[in-house]
C-alpha cells in the first residue's frame, strides 16, 4: 500500500509494513518482539541505523573476555519484563558484604548493606541510625514530588558527613554524581528496587541482545540494520524515511532508538520548549581485562567524597575464562566539569590502589570517557519521573516514543522495557 504522495524514485523505494520499530537496543527489539507476538502475521520492521544490535547494551569479545560498555546491573523490573518475552537472565547477585568504601585516599570496610552500616567507624552513632533508616525505607511518595535528593537528604538525615555516605550508597546504581542532579521521587523508587535485588549477567548484555533478536526473528520481525531514519513524515499512516533513499509507510511507528531532542527533529515538530526530560547523564569508564586478580578481596569499591567506583564483574557472573578477570570502574559525573585525561588518571589511581600489579597482567582495557548512562535524569523543577513524555507523542497519532527517558516509571534499562511495553500496547491498538 504505497502512497502516492511522491512520485519516481522516491515511490518506487517505499515499502509498506504495519509497524516500524526506530533503534535495535533493548527498548526497540523489545517493542518490536511485544508488537510481533500481539498481531501474529502482521509485517513488524525494525531499523537500526548501526551495523549491529544492542546500542549501548553492545558486549565486546576478546580473548575470552566479555566486555560490556561499562558496568550494567540488572533490577527486578526489568528482569521481570524480559521474562515475559520469553528472555532468560543468567547471573547472579553481586555480594555486598565484602564491599569497601574509599574515603580521604583511605579504604576503609564499606557500609552499603545494613550490618556493616551499624558499625562503621566513619559515621557517628547517630548519623549511622539516620542513614540506616533512610537506605532501608527510601521508598516513593507524594511527599518527594518537588524535591530534589540534596533537599531530601537535607530533611531526613543530621549532617553533611550522613548525607555524604548515604549518596555514596545511593548513586551507585543511577550513576548521578551529585544529590542535585536528579528528583528524590525517582531516587527513591530506584533504591526500592535495587533493594529486591541486582543481577549481574552472564556473558554480559550482549546475553539479553542475543536473546532478544532471537525472539524478534521467530516472531517475525524483520531486522534491517545500517538503516538510519532521517525523517517520519505525518499522517494517517506516517511515513519513515531512511537515509538510503528508501522509505516505509505504515500503520504505527514506534521511535525506540533516538533521545527526546533527535526525535522531535526526525518528527518536525517544534522544540522550542525547553525539554521536560531533564539533562542527559555522561559517564566515564574504564574496562580492564586481567588475566589474573592481584587482591580478590577488593572487588566492589565506592567512594565516600568522590564519585568512583570499581567492581570485579567475572567474580559474579561468567565473563573471563578460568583465572582472568573482567573488572569495570566508573567515576560518575558530579558537575566538576573534569577533562578526560584528569578522569582517566584518577581511574588509573583507584586500580593501583586497590589491585596493585594489575598492569603486569593486564589483557585488554578500554576508556570510555563520557558514554550516555541515561537520556534523561528525571529532575525535580521537571516534575520527576511524572514529568516524563510519551508514549505518545503530540499531535503525531500513531506516532510512539520508548526508551530510558519515557513513561512515568523506572530509571535506566526498567524505564526502556516498561515504555517499550506501553509503545507496543499503543501501536497494537492501531492494527
Ligand atoms: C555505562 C553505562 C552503565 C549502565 N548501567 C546500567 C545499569 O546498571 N542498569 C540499567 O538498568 N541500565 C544501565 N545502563 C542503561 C542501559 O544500558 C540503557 O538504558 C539501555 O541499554 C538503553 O537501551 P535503548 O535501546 O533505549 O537505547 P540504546 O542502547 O542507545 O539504543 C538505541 C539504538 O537506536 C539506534 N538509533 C538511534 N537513532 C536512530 C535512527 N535515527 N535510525 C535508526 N536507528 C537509530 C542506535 O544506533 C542504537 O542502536 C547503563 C548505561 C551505560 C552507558
């Protein structure tokens, strides 16, 4: 069902499918495995404009060693989501107990589960009490809705030493550096379900990648990748235009691949506004393959007064080959506005300090110095995670938005499959 809007070599090019799917990361083969699963027979078509799958969830391979780009952790939500498209998560969770915490150059043992909590030395009494409560009942209410973490944090705990240790705690698993950068409604409801537990996986997320297209393609879907769009026109059937000259019209197109700004672009629709999503989060990390672990007992390290981290991956999940390590650091961005090679020796230093030797056994190492961990931090002055877009977009019917910076639940890898699944569910409703 070609239109006629355009002629010559422009209406010989298009092709015609009930649903296109924009991006093959998790979000996209998502929507797309849910839309193909719902309407059996119908054509699902998914572009992705690089010349493999998985986005930011790619794992590289070298000499054995799997590498995902940085740290990942799997929470609950998610895992339940993958579930139910048929996805198994091997792995298992990362022990906190053994944990250490840097602090004034020093390494001291670290605090993040609660018994550990109750005798550190770097908190008095009182402040270990205060923290101790707020990490084991943070959880979401409409009491949070305007507040940002440093104001949460100012409220709930006696002093700026307590509220320091619990953010060192509480931004290892949404990668903000600072307390003001992201709204306590998200933070909270995060930390509730980090607190259900975390998984490392197996192989890395190239495993859910790998599954994923795997279910895609027994669904049905079609998979074209080095297939950018550069355009979806509007109308009844809207119109997606990719960047080899070829188009596809369809019922329903589902944008799971660029952030709010490029997506609004691609949609011509005014962005005048300044964007309700919030600012997007840049991470610096370094990859380190060993081929074998100078200290094992240093293998999840966090820091107090500033925002490091190392973790030893493979001690959890399957990663390295027998003896060799995969470990990922991480200094989150706290608005410091560091250069590159400043991050990259600072990097260097927690290594030396916590796995001295490594260089002598080093098999592989990668610097990533600013990889986007999330589109969008959902921010207080945005309304929070209510405050979020989507899935539909606008004065664009049939048009939907997926990914982290989407719907209003869930932060990183959650927030993509739950507004996968709220895409999906929009576009099967147009079938
Ligand atoms: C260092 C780091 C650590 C992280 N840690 C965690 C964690 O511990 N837990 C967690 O839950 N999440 C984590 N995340 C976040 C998680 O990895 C992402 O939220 C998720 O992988 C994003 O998937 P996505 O499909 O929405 O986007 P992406 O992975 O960015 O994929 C988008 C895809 O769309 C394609 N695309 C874009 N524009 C177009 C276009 N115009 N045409 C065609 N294709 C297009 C891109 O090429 C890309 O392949 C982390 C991220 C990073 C970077």
């Amino acid at each position: 069902m070609p239109g006629g809007r355009e002629g010559g070599a422009r209406a010989r090019a298009e092709e015609w499918a009930d649903v296109v799917v924009v991006g093959g990361g998790l979000t996209g083969l998502a929507a797309a495995v849910r839309v193909a699963r719902g309407a059996a027979g119908r054509r699902v078509l998914l572009l992705e404009a690089a010349g493999e799958l998985g986005g930011r969830a790619r794992t590289t391979e070298q000499d054995g060693y799997r590498l995902g780009l940085g740290p990942r952790a799997l929470y609950r939500t998610a895992r339940a989501q993958l579930r139910a498209l048929g996805v198994a998560v091997p792995g298992r969770a990362p022990r906190l107990g053994g944990a250490l915490a840097l602090c004034d150059g020093a390494l001291h043992p670290g605090y993040a589960a609660p018994g550990p909590l109750l005798r550190t030395g770097l908190l008095a009494p009182r402040e270990r009490l205060a923290v101790a409560r707020l990490l084991g009942l943070a959880r979401p209410h409409p009491g949070l809705a305007g507040l940002d973490v440093e104001a949460w944090l100012g409220e709930r705990l006696p002093t700026a030493r307590a509220r320091q240790a619990a953010f060192a705690v509480l931004r290892l698993s949404t990668y903000t550096g600072s307390p003001a950068m992201i709204g306590a409604d998200a933070l909270a409801a995060h930390f509730a379900e980090v607190r259900r537990g975390v998984t490392y996986v197996d192989g890395g997320w190239r495993t859910l990648v790998d599954a994923l297209r795997a279910r895609a393609r027994s669904a049905g879907v079609r998979v074209r990748a080095a297939a950018r769009v550069t355009a979806v026109e509007a109308g009844e059937r809207p119109r997606v235009v990719i960047a080899d000259g070829g188009a596809v019209r369809a019922r329903a197109v589902i944008l799971a691949g660029p952030a709010r700004r490029t997506a609004w672009q691609l949609l011509d629709l005014d962005d005048a506004q300044p964007d309700p999503a919030g600012r997007p989060l840049r991470t610096a990390c370094l990859d380190v393959a060993l081929s074998r672990l100078p200290a094992p007992d240093r293998s999840l390290v966090y820091g107090v007064d500033e925002p490091l981290y190392l973790s030893v991956f493979s001690r959890t999940a399957r990663l390295a080959p027998p003896g060799g390590a995969v470990l990922h650091l991480a200094r989150y961005d706290d608005g410091a506005g560091l250069g590159p090679d400043e991050v990259r020796k600072r990097l260097y230093g927690l290594l030396d300090l916590c796995q001295p030797g490594w260089r002598d056994a080093l098999v592989h190492e990668r610097f990533l110095p600013r990889i986007t961990t999330m589109t969008a931090v959902p921010q207080a002055r945005h309304g929070g995670l209510r405050g979020r877009p989507g899935p539909e977009v606008p004065g664009r019917p049939g048009v939907y938005v997926a990914g982290d910076w989407v719907g209003p639940r869930g932060l990183l890898a959650d927030a993509c499959l739950l507004s996968a699944a709220q895409a999906a569910e929009r576009a099967l409703a147009r079938l």
